[in-house]
C-alpha cells in the first residue's frame, strides 16, 4: 500500500473503505472530465440472478467472473479521459495485474496495476473503481447508483466522475521525448539545481507532494538531500522530465 504524502488520518480512513489506497486521479483544465452520455459499453457485465438480494459472496464470483470486461472498461476509461490512443497505450502501458477486490465492507472495486514507460523513464501507477455498492451502504445516496448490482460502463463513468469513494483514472499525458537522454543527465541536472551532489531517495513517480495538482500526467523525478548537515540544512524538489523544469526548495533536515 502507498499512501505518498497524504496525512495519516486520511490515509487512515481511505484503508478502512477500501484496504488498499486507490489512485487519485486528476484532471486538468485542458483534460474535461467524462460525461456518462459519452460512454460506449462494452457489453457491460450484468448482474446475474444469483447475485439478486445483496448476496455479497455471489456479486463477488459474479464480479471476478466478469474482471475482463471489467478490464475492457477500465482502459475504455483510460483511453478518453486521456485522450490516448490504442497503439499508443499497446506500446508505452504494460498492465502488471488486474482483479477484483472483494474484501471492502462497502461494496466491491476493481483494481489495476500498471507501468508507463516514457523512453528511459518507467513509471508505476494503479486505479481503483467502484463496480458495486451495497444497500446497506449509506453513502452516495443522492446519486443515481443501483445498490447490490454489477455496474456497466456508464456506471463505472459515473462513479469516476463523481469520485465515489477516490474512484479515479489517472492522468497521463502522452509524451514524444524526454527532456534529457537518460536518468544519469536527469540526476545530474537535479544535483546542480539542488546546490548538493548529496541526493538520497531519488524516485521517479507521477505524484508531487506539494504540487497542484498533485498528479498533471507528467512524469517527474523527485528526491531530497544534505546541503549543510551542521546548520540542519536539506533541500527537496523534483524534475518534470518532460519539460525539464526543475524545482528546489531548502529546509530543515531535522525537526526539533
């Protein structure tokens, strides 16, 4: 489980909903979010009439029965919030596993984990979705959602659009070029930028603490380091590796 930056009670109360923390998507201005009118399914999965009556165990083999077209809207999903096409995610997103989680007291999602590959950079990503909602969930009631029932894609789009419980896709933004030729330029470039060769924790990722968004779909290289150990002096930052911007800022190593 990561939970990147986020406070511990929040972190908290995200493992009790779900018992794992899902991707918090984010989408910018020049991204709009999905509209459920703008959906094509894809034969979505139904709910059978063994799974009728709140069964919770019955919706979850239903549900895993059904995980590849459950696949087949996630990277629908994917695809048009991203404004990607389907050659361009066959040769830079490699899927690592895909299931659904049936162990949440709210209802069942459906998880994906995945690595984007920009050139030299690899960057690991997951979503979580809501696929069902139990009626003795009290949450979302205002919301047009079926309860104890299988979603199909307008459905699943809805409960992205609206976030339901950190339903999200993340933002990826397709990139031609890098802007440096291999991670030893990055980090070099970082190093000068930082005032200190003394870097530690350097990661590449998709999610900047301290950045708004927290996630804009461009690849960055975060990392921190020592510039004067005897005044208690460190600095952070990150490098959009896209752009090549570079951001540093100084703080306390230590807080007393």
């Amino acid at each position: 489980m990561r939970c990147y930056s986020l406070s511990i009670v929040r972190c908290a109360v995200v493992v009790l909903m779900f018992g794992s923390i899902p991707a918090l998507a984010q989408q910018s201005d020049g991204i709009p979010t999905m509209k459920t009118d703008d959906v094509l399914t894809h034969g979505a999965p139904p709910s059978s009439s063994s799974a009728a009556g709140g069964d919770a165990e019955a919706l979850c083999r239903d549900a895993r029965a059904r995980r590849d077209a459950y696949f087949e809207i996630w990277k629908s999903q994917f695809l048009k919030r991203n404004r990607m096409d389907r050659a361009h995610f066959d040769s830079h997103v490699v899927v690592r596993k895909y299931d659904v989680e049936c162990g949440w007291v709210s209802g069942l999602s459906f998880r994906v984990e995945y690595t984007v590959k920009f050139d030299w950079a690899a960057i690991e990503a997951h979503d979580q979705i809501v696929i069902v909602l139990y009626e003795s969930e009290s949450a979302y009631r205002h919301l047009p959602i079926k309860r104890d029932h299988l979603f199909d894609e307008s459905e699943v789009a809805l409960a992205i659009d609206k976030s339901v419980f950190f339903s999200g896709i993340s933002l990826v933004k397709p990139a031609a070029k890098l802007a440096f030729p291999n991670h030893a330029a990055a980090l070099e470039a970082f190093r000068t930028k930082a005032g200190t060769r003394d870097l530690d924790n350097v990661r590449l990722a998709f999610y900047v603490p301290g950045n708004v968004p927290r996630i804009d779909g461009y690849p960055y290289m975060l990392g921190r380091g020592i510039v004067d150990a005897g005044k208690n002096l460190c600095v952070e930052g990150h490098v959009n590796l896209v752009t090549g911007e570079i951001v540093t800022w100084n703080n306390a190593c230590i807080v007393h």
